[in-house]
C-alpha cells in the first residue's frame, strides 16, 4: 500500500468517525433556530448565511454554490421573501435576471443565528483545552483552506 492510499485511507476513517458527532452536536447548532416565533429549515438558514457572506446574488449562483436545485431554491426564496428576510433587486438591462439581498429583519436574523452559534459553540467546548481548542481551529482552518483551493479552481476550469 502506497502512503498516498495510507494518508487517504487515513482521512476517509478519521471523518467517517466525525461525521456521527457532526450529526448530532455540530449540525444542530449549525441548521436549527428559531427567530420571531418561527423554526427554520436547513436552506433556509444557508440561503440567509450564503447572502450574508457574498452580499447579493443571483439564484443560480446561489443554486450553484449551494448544491440546491432550482426548484427547491424557488421555495426556499418565496418563503425568505415572504418573511421579509430577503428582498428582489432587479439587474438594469435585464428583465429575465435579478439577484436576491437580506433586508434589515434579514441582518438581524443573521445576526441571531451568529450569537446563537457563538453561545452553542462555547457551551459545547468549554471543557475542551485552549492548546486542544487551537489545534481544533488549526486544523478547521487548514481544510478550509484546501477546500478554498478546490474551489477556485473549479471555478477556473467553468469560466
């Protein structure tokens, strides 16, 4: 066996075994609040962080980046904008295309969703060590990283 297939090997365990501790602790802190009353779905809630990220969109870069077909970004969108967390921005010139922003209650969602997930987090690891906390973020940041890399150069090979 080569040390490639080794190291390969190697990762594909090492998250295999975090992928059960992801489903039960990380994800929920990640995919589930309630705001104002109302719960909401996993899209929802990446729809609104993806928005708060990259500013406004149009649908089918958020359809790309996000890995949703168009049909359910369509529902996803009407509930958001029903909500008022989102709003249409028309593209001058083009009557076909629009992109799609928070609106201020949309700011304050995210927002909550942010201190939520700071209070979750901080809760969830405050057992944990500084020097294992910093080696937990080294490593966060490192496949981050490569994955940015991934990214751009798909990105690349599309344009």
């Amino acid at each position: 066996m080569t040390a490639e297939a080794c190291t390969t090997d190697l990762l594909d365990r090492s998250i295999s075994g975090f992928m059960r501790y992801f489903l039960v602790y990380i994800n929920p802190i990640l995919h589930r609040t309630e705001f104002e009353g109302r719960s909401y779905s996993d899209y929802e809630i990446v729809v609104c962080m993806a928005l708060n990220f990259d500013g406004s969109m149009r649908p089918i870069d958020l359809s790309r980046g996000l890995s949703l077909n168009k049909g359910s970004l369509t529902s996803v969108l009407r509930r958001l904008r029903e909500l008022d967390l989102i709003r249409r921005l028309d593209i001058p010139g083009d009557e076909r295309s629009y992109r799609v922003a928070l609106t201020a209650k949309g700011d304050r969602f995210v927002r909550h969703l942010e201190e939520q997930r700071r209070r979750m987090f901080r809760q969830l690891f405050d057992d944990m060590t500084p020097e294992h906390i910093a080696a937990t973020a080294r490593g966060f940041n490192l496949v981050s990283a490569y994955l940015n890399g991934v990214e751009e150069r798909d990105a690349a090979l599309v344009s």
